[in-house]
C-alpha cells in the first residue's frame, strides 16, 4: 500500500493527505510540549484521549450548528476532518484569569472575569505566538473586519457550549484556546472551527476543589496528566473502553 503523504507535523499532532480531495488526516500524538516547546514529554495514552475529546467537543458544537472541521474518526488516534485555510490567530476565550493575564494585569489567578474576554495571538512559534489588537489582524490582511464579527461570535458561542457542557460535569472552563480557518464554497470563503479542542488547549478547573484537569498538570508538574484528561474523558462519558480495559471477548469498536 502506497505511504500516504504527510503535510505537516506540529507539537501534538500530524497531518496526513486525506482520503478525498479537501479532506485531512489528524493523527494525534502523545507528545506534550508547554513554554514554545522549551519542556517536552510523552505522556502515554494523550493522543488517544484528545483524539476522543476533540471528537466529542466537535460533534456537540455541530448539533448546535456551529461548523466546525470534524468528519469522523478513523481509529483511536486518527480523525478524518476537512481542510480548511487556517487563520494564523489563536483565539482564547477567558472566563477566569489564569496564565497569561493574570500574569500581565496582576490578578489573582481565579478571579472571575467581568464578562468573557476574546483575544487573539498571532501564531508564530519563533515570536512566542505574540497577542495582537485587533488592529494588528485587519492591517496585516489576516483576516478580514467581517471575518473577526463572525470569530468573536462563534468563539463566544464554542465558550457558551464548553462552559455548559464542563459545569455538567462538575468543571469550571477558565479559558480555551481554539483556532479557525476558511473553507469555500464556490468562490465564498466560510469560516469554520478547526485544530482540536481538547484539554491540551483548556483550563479545566473541578468546581469543588479546584484541582487542575488540563495542561497545567504537565506545565507546572502537578501530576499525571493521562490520569487528569482520563478524568474529564470518563466524566464526559467518552472513555476509550478499548484502552482502559482488556475486553473478554470481541467487542465493536464504533
Ligand atoms: N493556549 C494554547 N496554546 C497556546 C497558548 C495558549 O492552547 O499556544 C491555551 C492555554 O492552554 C489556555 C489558554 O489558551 O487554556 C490561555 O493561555 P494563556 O494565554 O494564559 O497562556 P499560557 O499561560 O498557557 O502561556
């Protein structure tokens, strides 16, 4: 069988060639990476996890008719999803101060937001991935003044639906970061949510003791962090059965 080809391989993930025109391969990796990169690990299971997760988080937001790059899973670290023109921004959404703002405007990591705030990175691994206005965005071309109408809404409806979805499950959503890019349809480029969502992207905060379920577990060594995503995974109800557990028999794996 002929090698498919890779397109690009990130931090925590790899893009193959899909199997139809317009479509991509994700394969998800195990390696976790936090500071530009500046400490790494491999974090047995992850890849797998997020692989779930992401699938789980995209399908919610398509029932709520957010458009989103999700086409199926393929296997247990491989989703089939559609190619898109990424937008070069991170879009973070924050609820909570934590990280980076509570850093730059001195408040106290988990002091509730007045409302959710949307702010935008440039995504540039060798820059450090700087926050820019949004000024910055319009005047560089990359993406349109329509364009960031329609980001700021679906980033604020992705936090509505995650923020619901966590507190079902006994999660505060601090922040999340999520990123986007155009499909077209004919000559009309759409926009649509792309990359993962998953808890290597998320602050996840249990209600009642605070303990860290996200990245934050490997960035600042607060313990496993296959056990902390584990959690929220067997929380949402998305447990990989194949992974935790030795079936007695042939069991289908949908
Ligand atoms: N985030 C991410 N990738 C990045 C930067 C941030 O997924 O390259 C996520 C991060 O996990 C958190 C949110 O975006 O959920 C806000 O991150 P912040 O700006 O506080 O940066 P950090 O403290 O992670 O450097």
């Amino acid at each position: 069988m002929a090698r498919r080809k890779k397109l690009y391989e990130g931090k925590a993930k790899i893009l193959y060639e899909g199997t139809e025109p317009g479509t991509i391969v994700q394969y998800f990796k195990d390696d976790a990476t936090a500071f530009n990169a500046e400490k790494k690990d491999v974090i047995d299971g992850k890849g797998v996890l997020n692989n779930r997760l992401s699938e789980f988080f995209m399908k919610g937001l398509t029932q709520l008719g957010i458009p989103n790059h999700f086409i199926k899973r393929l296997n247990m670290r491989e989703q089939l999803v559609r190619a898109a023109e990424i937008i070069p921004l991170e879009i973070i959404v924050r609820n909570v101060a934590a990280g980076s703002i509570a850093k730059r405007l001195g408040i106290e990591e988990g002091t509730p937001l007045p409302r959710p705030i949307v702010e935008f990175s440039y995504k540039d691994d060798s820059l450090g991935d700087p926050l820019v206005p949004e000024e910055y965005i319009a005047a560089f071309g990359w993406a349109s003044q329509q364009e960031m109408d329609e980001i700021v809404s679906m980033a604020l409806r992705v936090n509505d639906y995650l923020s619901g979805v966590m507190y079902g499950v006994g999660i505060k959503l601090v922040d999340f970061k999520i990123e986007m890019g155009r499909v077209y349809e004919g000559d009309f480029p759409r926009l649509i949510v792309a990359d993962e969502i998953s808890p290597d992207s998320c602050r996840l905060w249990d209600i009642e003791t605070g303990q860290k379920l996200d990245k934050d577990v490997f960035r600042r060594d607060l313990g496993n962090l296959a056990d902390a995503y584990t959690e929220v995974a067997r929380r949402l109800g998305v447990m990989p059965s194949n992974v935790t557990h030795t079936p007695t028999k042939p069991t289908l794996i949908n």
